[in-house]
C-alpha cells in the first residue's frame, strides 16, 4: 500500500490529464463499465462524516473519497483498491486532488458544450476552488474577456493579481456582480453562498454557467429564473442533486425533469450549441476515483 501525499498529487496531476481522464470515467459510467453511490453525510455532534464511493472496470480500480468536516477543519483523504487483487492500492492525501478535479470536471462539460467558440469568462468567488475554476476553463476554452467578483473587493483584486501573473493573462476585478456579469457568456460559481448572487437580468442572451459551490440544500449562488431559461441543465447526479442542491430541487418542483440531464448521459451524447446552459456540480467519488488512479498512473504505482 502506497501513501501519496499532497505533493504527489501537486506534482502527477495536471489540469489537462484531468479533464480527459473524468470524460473517459464518465463514459464507461454511461456504458455501465463505472459505477457511483451519491455522496453519504453522517452528522454527529461536532461534524459530519462524508462518504463517496466508486469503481471503474476498465481502470480496475474501486474506492472512494471520504472526509471529515468540523470546526477545527476538513481532512480529505482518497482509498483505492485494485479490484482484480483485492488489494489495498493507495491512501492518498486529496486536497489538492479534490481542487483540481472540481476545476477539471466543469471544464470538460463546457468544452463539450461549446465547442471552439471564443467566450468572455466570469469567475464568481476569489477563494481557493477558484484558482482551479480559472485554469480549468483557460485549459478547455478559447477565453477572451476574464472578470472575477467577491464579496471582497480586497479578495478579488488579489486574486486578480496573482492569476494574471500565474497565467499570464488579463483578469479584471468588480465590486459588485452585474457588472462582472456584464459581458461574459460564461459564469462559474464555486461560493458558500447562501442567497442567489445573479439572476437572468444580470445575463446575456447566450449564457452557460457552472454552479460548482452550494451543495447543501440550504446555500444558493444564482436565482431560478437563470436556470429556468436554459435550454439544457447537466447535474453529476440526479438523486443527488435533488438531495444537496436547493436550486435544482426547487426548478424541479415547478418545472419537472424534462430538461435535466444526468453526467453519464450527456457525455454520451453530441450536443450542438446550445443558447443557454448550466451545469451544476456537486461532486461524486467517480471523480476522485479516477484522478486517484491517475496520479498511481503517472507515478507508476500500477
């Protein structure tokens, strides 16, 4: 049993790996070759345990991500086993693992979706998520227009600051939301938000968004009536999102299922342009089952 640790992962996990390697787990998932429990929380006096299990066949690889979330912090840690051998393959430290394929999996949809086309980006949030938010769409998309907006100025002018030098590129910061908005055709959210922070008035015509924060049923970060116009809403998980996801339970409830698609599904399928899109993300051990293999991978592990 291998112990991979935070540098590991910084140093065998790319955004570019990532992003191909969650379509392909997402497509055997399709062809019923992966396979997915929605996220489990056991809550106890002073935390909540969590739980996300998955397998991949043609990986031959079975685990899950599991954590622990309490007032001194979160411990995530990855488990892998080989599923031919039964043997214990790996215990991999998944902070950083679980930054990047939560910056990798919104990046793969929106490539799907929208094709070559160039798009003006909106970063909503300036926290840790973010940075992979940013480098996940700049690795995906031809992006021309970046802004970012928090609810700290301060916050979103460092944040400015540090990616425009890290990716050399022009990121520009906002004090309030519409104006970020303004121009952009594609918004990703990764806040803690408890009240929408956009509606569909702050939107163009065209839009796409990745609703990658708020997935407890009591946190919102964008109005129904933004989801409701869409002309197709991608979720990791039905089941799931009906459980942690206030905005899709409550489109749902009033205007049913019939525009909802799940992950596996879509990734099955060819799309063309659509005018408007969201994508909502949560996260499912598929995920991190599939970019733990892939560090044992580029490690050489297996």
């Amino acid at each position: 049993m291998q112990y991979i640790t935070e540098e590991d992962v910084s140093k065998n996990l790319t955004m570019s790996e990532t992003i191909k390697i969650l379509e392909e787990a997402f497509n055997e998932c399709g062809h019923g070759r992966a396979y997915y429990k929605p996220r489990e929380r056991i809550t106890y006096i002073g935390g909540v345990f969590n739980t996300m299990p998955g397998i991949i066949e043609k990986f031959h690889v079975a685990g899950l991500k599991t954590y622990i979330a309490t007032r001194s912090g979160t411990r995530f840690v990855v488990v892998l086993f080989d599923t031919e051998t039964s043997d214990l393959l790996a215990l991999i430290e998944a902070n950083k693992l679980g930054q990047i394929r939560t910056g990798a999996l919104p990046a793969m949809v929106s490539k799907k979706l929208l094709r070559a086309k160039e798009q003006n980006l909106c970063i909503i949030g300036s926290g840790y998520q973010a940075e992979t938010q940013l480098e996940g769409m700049i690795s995906a998309l031809n992006i021309g227009k970046i802004s970012v907006y928090s609810r700290s100025f301060d916050h979103a002018k460092g944040f400015a600051k540090r990616m425009s030098k890290k990716f050399k590129i022009d990121i520009v910061p906002f004090r309030n939301a519409r104006e970020a908005l303004a121009s952009s055709t594609v918004v990703n959210t990764v806040t803690d938000s408890n009240n929408p922070i956009f509606s569909r008035s702050d939107l163009g015509e065209e839009y796409h968004l990745n609703l990658c924060g708020a997935n407890l049923p009591r946190r919102r970060e964008v109005a129904e009536d933004a989801i409701a116009d869409s002309d197709i809403i991608v979720v990791e998980d039905m089941d799931q999102a009906m459980k942690e996801s206030a905005e899709i339970k409550s489109y749902v409830k009033v205007y049913g299922k019939d525009k909802c698609i799940n992950l596996k599904d879509f990734v099955l399928e060819s799309y063309h342009k659509k005018k408007r899109s969201v994508f909502k993300s949560m996260g499912i051990g598929l995920e991190d089952v599939a970019a733990g293999y892939l560090v044992l991978k580029n490690m050489k592990l297996i």
